[in-house]
C-alpha cells in the first residue's frame, strides 16, 4: 500500500507540476456536456485501454450528439479521446425502454454494456416480459457484435456485471420471474435477489434467487481471493429495508449471511473489497444531528467471524441542511477512499454549491490507522442541478485525476453548455485539491486557511494564513484576479465593494509557490 508520505510526495509533484493550472483557478481540466434537445444521462464510466474514455446512459433525444432514437429511452455509448473529446457516439434501442446499468470492458479491449430492456424488436429483439436483462458486446469502435439476452414473464433488473477469475461473470439484481432464467429457482416471495453466473462465452452456468418473502435484491458483487463470491444488496424484513450481506462458495450455495444494519430506510449503492475488508456504501434516511434529508453513509466490516461480521468503522457524511447522496467510490492511490456524493446542502463538509444539486468529489482516508478523516471535498457543478435527476453519478481514477460521467441541466460555472432539458456529462478533475490543509494523518498538518463568513456580502474574514505567505489573491473561477492583499499576520480582513456576485477562490501566495485555494461565495 501506499504510505501516507509517499501520498505528500505526489502532492508536491502534482503542485509544482500544475503551479499554472492552480494559478489560473482550473479545478476542472475539461469538462462537456452530450446530449441533444430531450432528456440524457449518463451512469456510468470507464478508461479504455487504449486510451479515451467510454460513459454510457440513456437517452430520449434524436439530435445533436444523438443520431436517432427508437422509441422511449435508448440506450448510448460515448466514446472520447483523453481529453474529452467526442470520438462516437452508439445508440441500442427499441420501441420501448432501455436503461444502461453497468459498463465493464475486457483484456480484449470489447466493452460489456449490462442494459435492462422491455422491448421485444429492434437491437432487442427478444422480451419474456417485463424488463429483461441483456448483455451487449460492443467493440473499442462502437460496432455492436453480440448479445446475451436473460430473464423471465415478470420484472428483472441487473445492477452490476462482475468479472470471475475463471474469465466469466456474475450478473446481480432482482426479480419477480420463476420462469425463463429462473425457471430451476424457487421463488422466495416478492421481488427476490438473484445472482446469474456466466461463463466465458456467457453461457448460463447457474441461476439461483436469494431473499425472503418480501421485496429484496443485490446492488453490487465482489469475487474473493478464494473464488468465493460476496454479495450486497438490501433485505426486507418486518416493516424495514435491512443491508444485507451474504457469502457464498463458488457454485452460489450460501456460507454465510447477514443483516449489518438496524436502521430504517437505507438504500444500498456499492461494495468495494479492499485490503481484507469490505466498504459498503449506502444512504439513509436516518438523521444525523436532526438534519432531514437522505444522508451518505460507508460502513468498514472485516471478515465474517463464525456467522457475524465484524464492523470496524463507519462514517455518516452530511451537510447541517439538505440532502447528501453517495452515488460511487473508488479505491485511490491504493489507500484512500474517493466518493462521489450529489448534494444540495451548501453547509458543513459540502460548502459552496454553484447551485441546486452540485457533484461534490470527496477523499478520505481509509486504511487501519485514521479511517474516515475527511482529506478535501470539491463542488463540481452550476446554478441548476447536476446528479439530482437519478441521483446517479460514476467515476474512474485516471492516474492521479477523477474522470466523472453524470447528469447536467446547468450552462455555467463548472458547464460548458447545455442542448435540452437534460444532458449527459463528463470531466476530467483533481481531487487532490486542498489536500495537505489539514488532517492529522499528515504529520505536519496545519489548520485550513478558512474564509468567514460564507457566503459574505461586504468583507471576508481570512484566518489561518500560513506563515510563509506574503499576499492574499482572489480571483474569479476564469483565473482572472480581482484582488491582491499584503498579508503581515495568521489573518486579514478584505473588502468586497465593486465584487459581483458570484463564487471566488482565496489563495495565499508564497515567496516561491501558490497555495491550494478555498472557495467562498459573495451574494
């Protein structure tokens, strides 16, 4: 794993490195926005491996980055080159709805597209019922060359395809079928959770169902070093939703399960296993210091002890007002946690919103020793929402940036544009931004530099100066500096008069560097 000084080194690198990126205000380093005059979204994200970047979604538009829709909601394919650039553009569609749930590609460079569809013509020709789930093989080109078609008379929905050691797969969701796929399955009662295990030619190895005699499901599966598989979904038992985790050897028969949470109203999102451990990310309803609103959550369990987990950690993330939803993580620089949360608080960790929605990025830690310590957070968005429509947002590490796929109704700040009611969106960020400000995992951490008040009207409060700083700069998101402060002292008060409304950043210059900046907002 990586040591925490080795992280500090990259931080020094990567400023000295992008010391005129940091200059000129550029968080983002690319960011567009894809769609057409109709309703797009954009789930989910992958780098290519040879270069680019794959997001894929749903759309109802047949303009603009659309070439045509068949009907309902499509599914589409965009293809960029690493900077964000429009390579193509697929759509797979019939006269009904197709949703994208999941994107993975393989060593042989064809990406895998796990799409829920219920129509029966067009690019799916076969429907058992309901929505069914399919498999579309597509080449690094955009060239669809197979699919796989799974599922029953009655509703199923996929939520993730997982890679096997054995070069197969593993298809989670839920179901109301005991037909079709399912048809050796025994039906539970309700929607049941079901696990369908691949082959590498996609070839049906087993199908079995999970769950009580309620409504439950899988969100998300991880094979083990063992090959035995781990799921993660939600329960329903009593009047409640439960987590709910469950181990099984390779051929799907049940080891272990259990149901890790009390709380009601909790919505499972995604399982990272790392390091012996497994991170389980959900929200909740619950509140957190009487705030309302959803909340993001991630729970830390080792190993099943017997038949109980042993919880080590947990951390809930929220702001004092509004709503804070998890929508992905991802492991980063092997030993810290990066999150995507869609929040509209504007307050504690998720301060400065451009506006409605914004997609924050935040990075903490998560190893043994200082887990959950809150490293940064970013606000990446405009003066509308982005991520609220489907509360949906995904991310891959792209050596030391973030590249995000997610949903867009903004034209300004962090968007470039924007073609109808709601468009697809992707952008290349640093998440590294502000880390190294504080946090005791850094041995020679100093407090933030912190802007009060904030938002402000007249003047701002600048305290926490470093020692070695000599001015205070302000400039606009553009880079263009509006005010230059000779600071004597750990604090400075700057007047505003003649400011424009809007969202600034406050950097202390050094004799011979820029220091990270902290937002604030003047009304």
């Amino acid at each position: 794993m990586l040591a925490i000084p080795n992280l500090k080194r990259i931080l020094l690198a990567w400023y000295v490195i992008s010391l005129p990126v940091i200059a000129s205000g550029q968080a983002v380093q690319w960011s567009f926005n894809y769609g057409g005059s109709n309703t797009d979204y954009l789930t989910r994200v992958v780098k290519g491996r040879e270069g680019g970047f794959l997001a894929a979604g749903h759309t109802f538009s047949s303009d603009t980055d659309i070439p045509f829709n068949t009907g309902l909601s499509d599914a589409w394919m965009i293809s960029t080159d690493d900077e964000g650039n429009k390579d193509y553009v697929a759509v797979l569609g019939g006269s009904s709805d197709e949703l994208v749930k999941d994107l993975i590609q393989r060593e042989d460079s064809v990406y895998l597209v796990l799409i829920n569809s219920n129509s029966s013509d067009g690019d799916f020709p076969v429907n058992n019922g309901s929505f069914d789930v399919w498999v579309k093989c597509m080449t690094s080109g955009g060239v669809s060359i197979e699919g796989f078609h799974f599922g029953g008379s009655s509703n199923d929905e996929a939520f993730r395809i997982v890679p096997t050691h054995d070069n197969g797969y593993l298809i989670v969701g839920r179901t109301g079928s005991f037909d079709g796929t399912f048809s050796n399955s025994i039906s539970m009662g309700g929607d049941d959770a079901f696990c369908i295990r691949l082959d590498a030619q996609f070839q049906v190895i087993w199908a079995r169902k999970y769950g009580s005699e309620d409504n439950d499901g899988f969100v998300h599966a991880v094979v083990l070093p063992d090959s035995n598989l781990m799921f993660y979904g939600s329960k329903h038992i009593g009047i409640t939703d439960k987590l709910w985790l469950m181990k099984t050897n390779p051929e799907g028969e049940v080891i272990d399960e259990e149901c890790p949470s009390h709380l009601t109203g909790t919505y499972p999102v995604c399982m990272l296993y790392h390091a012996d451990s497994y991170y389980l990310a959900r929200n909740t309803d619950n509140t957190i210091n009487n705030t309302p609103g959803q909340h993001a959550d991630i729970i830390v369990f080792d190993e099943f002890v017997g038949d109980t987990l042993e919880q080590r950690m947990g951390i809930t993330m929220g702001g004092i007002t509004g709503s804070d939803i998890i929508a992905d993580m991802k492991i980063y620089n092997d030993e810290y946690l990066l999150c995507l949360i869609v929040s509209n608080s504007n307050s504690g960790m998720f301060p400065a919103n451009h506006g409605g929605y914004d997609i924050y990025t935040l990075l903490m830690t998560s190893g043994f020793v200082n887990w959950g310590e809150i490293l940064s957070t970013w606000p990446l968005g405009g003066s509308d929402n982005e991520g609220w429509a489907l509360k949906s947002a995904s991310l891959c590490v792209d050596e030391d940036m973030a590249v995000i796929a997610s949903n867009s109704y903004s034209s300004d700040w962090d968007l470039p544009a924007h073609y109808g009611q709601g468009d697809g969106w992707m952008l290349r960020t640093n998440p590294l931004l502000g880390v190294g400000l504080k946090g005791s995992c850094f041995p020679d951490a100093r407090p933030a530099m912190v802007v009060s008040p904030n938002p402000a009207e007249d003047e701002i409060l600048v305290s926490g100066i470093p020692d070695e700083a000599a001015f205070i700069t302000i400039t606009d998101l553009a880079g263009r500096q509006v005010s230059r402060t000779v600071v004597d002292g750990s604090s400075v008060n700057i007047p505003l008069s003649g400011l424009p409304s809007g969202m600034y950043l406050v950097r202390a210059e050094a004799k011979d560097r820029v220091l990270p900046p902290v937002k604030f907002v003047r009304r």
